[in-house]
C-alpha cells in the first residue's frame, strides 16, 4: 500500500504502476493516520516525505505502529543547514533564473537535522542505523547550467536527473537517506 496526500500524484502513481506491470495500491491520505492494523508492515518508507509533513512526530508514531517487530523504516529527507537552504529553497524555488519547483513547495523550517529525526525515530521505537548523503556529482556551477536547461525547456527532469548524477556521499548537508529497525 503506498498513501500520498496528494490525490493527482496517486493518479499518476497508479499510471505508472500499472504501465510497468506493477500491482501497487495506491491510497490518497495522510501519514498522520493510516487505516492499518498495528504490526501488519515488514517495511515501511517515507521518500522525500518527511520534510512535507504537518506532524513529523505522528507520521513517524503512525509507521512505527504498523511495523512488526523488527521491520524495517526506510527513509530520505532533506537537512536544515544553510547549503539546503540555498539548494532547495534559493535555487530550486525562488531564484526566477533557476527556480524549477513550485514556489512554497519547501519550507526549510521543515527540514530536519540527523541529530532530530534520530530523536523522534528513538520516541517511537526505531533504531536509526547508517545515515548517507545524497547529492550531485557535478560542479555547483555545471549544476547550474542543467538547471537553466530545465527552466528554459530544453532538457527534461529525467535528463537533469541522469546528468546532475545524484550520488550517494557521506556529506549530509543537503540531503540524506537511511533507515530504522523496530525493537
């Protein structure tokens, strides 16, 4: 079962599902209450959910609640440090020049630190293990090159996606993924 707040990405989702032959049931709603019996999930994922989420602490209560026993939380968010500031909201959302997301789409309020996810992961019985970062293997300058390319229409998401080379590193300034163990 995937959920998703938003009812158009479930609809696309669900396009996509079913285009690759997957059968995956889609569900629009909230993380903040999933319509599941506790420990019914060996895996749950939160993938680039965490930092959208009106209550971090009962999204995270509600996934940890459907976890059995030693399920696994799989997880990928966004760190608040001035580099994701300037990445995520500066660049991607505000700067006219550059700015391929929705305005607003981020609120880097709504980042979260390691040391606060490791927190409210703990609160609710998840183990945190390795944490990694993400991000792309380019100059900041050839990135910025991609990103006018996408503004102005020239190349697509997908193409800066294979271009920008995102890549797994142990800087977590910008973003990061990892993954939790129910005790």
């Amino acid at each position: 079962i995937a959920r998703d707040p938003s009812a158009a990405s479930s609809a696309t989702a669900r396009v996509h599902a079913a285009g690759s032959g997957l059968n995956i049931d889609y569900r629009v709603g909230s993380g903040e209450r999933l319509p599941a019996e506790d420990g019914c999930a060996d895996v749950v994922y939160c993938v680039d959910v965490l930092e959208h989420v009106a209550d971090l602490d009962a999204v995270i209560g509600e996934t940890a609640r459907v976890l059995k026993p030693g399920g696994l939380y799989l997880f990928d968010t966004i760190n608040r440090t001035r580099l994701s500031k300037l990445a995520a909201i500066k660049l991607a959302q505000d700067w006219a020049a550059t700015a391929w997301l929705p305005r607003d789409l981020h609120d880097w309020d709504q980042f979260i630190t390691p040391a606060e996810l490791r927190d409210f992961l703990a609160r609710h019985g998840l183990d945190q293990h390795d944490l990694t970062g993400m991000s792309p293997a380019l100059s900041p300058l050839a990135l910025l090159r991609l990103l006018r390319q996408v503004k102005k229409g020239r190349i697509s998401y997908a193409e800066f996606g294979r271009r920008a080379a995102f890549t797994l590193t142990s800087d977590l300034r910008g973003s990061y993924l990892g993954h939790a163990t129910k005790g």
